[in-house]
C-alpha cells in the first residue's frame, strides 16, 4: 500500500536496546572466557606437557614428542575455544567434548581441566540467549536506522556502478589544466 502514512507501517523497535546490549555482553564474556583458557593452558602446559614426561621418568625423545603432541591438542581446544562465540553453538559442544577427551587422555591436567570445563559451562545460557537474539526482529544489526532504510527501500545498498576487478582497472590520467595564477618559485 503506497499511499500509507509512514508511522502507521512502523516496526517495533524498543527491544532494539537490550538486544544490543545482550550482544556486547556476550562478546566481553567470550574475551573473558579466552584470556581464563589461555592463562589456564599456560598452566595446564607447565604442569602436564613438561612435568609428565619428567614425573613418569620417560626417555629422552619420546618425552619430547608427547610433549609436542599434547602441545597441538592443548593447541586445538585453544583454537576452537576462540571461535566458539554462543551464536555458534557446536563450536561451544565441541570445546567440551575436547576439554573431557583431553582428561580421559592425559592431555590435560585433571584440575585445570575441570576449570576449563566451568569455564564453558558458563557459557551455556549465553548460547540459549544468543538462539533467542536470533530469532529477534532487527537480527543482527539491531539498528533503527538499518531498520528504517530496509523498511523504505526494501533491500540492501546495491552500487550503481559495477565493482568487480576494480584492483586491476586503472585512473585515467587527468589533463592539466592552464591556470591564471602566476607559479611560486
């Protein structure tokens, strides 16, 4: 309906607010969250990757290699961890399952692990939150005046002009025009 008045097709937008703070909450509590892990795998990695081949009076080289494998796995919960933001939800169940598999296996030292697993565990209910956040209209920019363009024109900004290859076009060179002001020497 064109001739419509614009406040009368209005969205609603007063939960535009506790969403955008509920993301920010979110992304600090991750940031959080990483600096806990990796202060705790500095731990974990004094504690299980140098003192476990020396407490069980392991030789030499085998010592060394178990050591550099369980770098690598203490090394891949890190990098999953990071990326396990609540919105991604498998990413977080994923953290978990590595931080059990790694007790069971001696890759990680039970009590740094357990921590680690509280740790993510508090990441629970934000992955809840973050399943609701998305189903929120205004989802994820949760910006009136995003809502306001997409609500009058209907679509995302498109460039009238073609960007594909633009890294390889050239600028034409620009002609030099005479002026009427006498040159600084």
């Amino acid at each position: 309906m064109k001739g419509m008045h614009p406040m009368l097709n209005k969205i609603d937008t007063s939960h535009y607010d506790k969403c955008r703070t509920m993301m920010k909450t979110h992304k600090n509590h991750h940031r959080l969250r990483m600096i806990l892990l990796c202060i705790m795998m500095l731990i974990n990695s004094y504690v299980n990757i140098i003192l476990f081949p020396v407490q069980h009076n392991l030789p030499y080289m085998y010592g060394f290699l178990l050591g550099m494998v369980l770098f690598l796995y203490c090394a891949g919960i890190l990098a999953t961890a990071m990326f396990a933001v609540p919105d991604k939800i498998k990413l977080c169940i994923l953290t978990e399952v590595l931080l059990i598999l790694g007790i069971f296996i001696h890759a990680v030292h039970p009590v740094t692990g357990i921590v680690m697993l509280f740790i993510f565990a508090t990441q629970i209910p934000e992955c809840c939150q973050a399943v609701w956040l998305r189903k929120q209209e205004g989802w994820p920019h949760f910006n009136e005046r995003f809502t306001e363009q997409m609500q009058s024109f209907g679509k995302e900004y498109q460039s009238d002009y073609p960007t594909d290859h633009v890294e390889n076009a050239e600028m034409p060179d620009i002609p030099e025009i005479p002026s009427d002001f006498p040159e600084i020497k």
